[in-house]
C-alpha cells in the first residue's frame, strides 16, 4: 500500500513540474503595438512590481515612454495632455510609487504582440501607459507580470512578423 501511495505521489510531482516546463517565462520581451495604422516595436523589461490596472477594465498595463510611442500616438496628443487633461481615445491610471503619485494617460492598443524568443504570440489583453518622461536605467517599457509568463496554447495566436 505504502509502495502505491509513493508511486502515485511521485507520478503527480512528475505531471506538475511538466506542466511547469512547458510554460514560457522571460523577463524581457520584445513588444509590436498597433493602433489607428501606426506601429510601435520595442523592448520591455517584466515589471514582478507592476500591479497598474486600468480601472473601468481591471486590465493590466504596460508602460512606456511617450519616445517609443511616437509613431502610434495621436499628433496632438502633447496639446490635448497638458493641463493634466486625458487626450480623446485615453483614459487615466492613477499610481503610486517610491517615487510618489500621479496619473498616466493610457490606451488600449488593437493588436499587441510580445516575442519570448520564439516568435511573436498574442499578448495578454492590456493597456498602455505613456511615461512623459525617461525611465531611470536605460529601461524604456515596462511589462506586467502577465506578460512574462504565458502558456503556449494552439488557441493563442501566432504571428509571423519579422522586425
């Protein structure tokens, strides 16, 4: 009896940690944004710290310098921002920090793609937060969690795009 309670405990211990090594995690990650025709490619680093959700949806967000958003930006965005305004199409996350508070204007992308290496997949659905500013130590995004570690599924997916 004792034998055949080993055996099985064992065999769950073998099943969980396969489980475990089929899923993907890394913690930086290329990122293909795509909003009114415009592209924006760039590297984020998984923020374990980013709890940011976008509070109508509970979405998680990703944020990123205004630099790399350049090109999927309205082009009146700086003029509709000042004031501490949300510019059309936006909506405001509000956060705290070491740092301490404030509020990011923020979107919700058409398509968001991440690459863990492998080639592009669907991303978690999320929003954006556009960082006015440099963020310290070369980073220029910064990912959910959720972003990091994803499951391969046949359902998610797949994208051919060469950067």
């Amino acid at each position: 009896m004792f034998l055949l309670g080993a055996l099985v405990g064992t065999g769950a211990l073998m099943a969980v940690s396969s489980v475990r090594r089929k899923r993907i995690v890394t913690w930086e990650v290329q990122v293909f944004l795509s909003v009114n025709g415009g592209e924006a490619r760039f590297k984020a680093l998984i923020d374990t710290g980013n709890r940011l959700k976008e509070p109508l949806s509970g979405l998680p967000v990703l944020i990123a310098e205004r630099a790399v958003l350049a090109d999927i930006l309205p082009g009146n965005y700086d003029e509709c921002s000042q004031g501490g305004a949300a510019p059309p199409g936006f909506r405001q996350v509000g956060y705290g920090a070491l740092g301490g508070t404030g509020r990011l204007n923020c979107f919700q992308p058409e398509l968001s793609l991440v690459d863990y290496g492998n080639g592009f997949l669907k991303s978690p659905d999320l929003w954006v937060a556009v960082y006015p500013g440099k963020m310290p130590g070369g980073v220029r995004a910064l990912a959910p969690p959720i972003v990091g570690a994803v499951e391969p599924s046949s359902t998610r997916g797949r994208a051919k795009l060469s950067i």
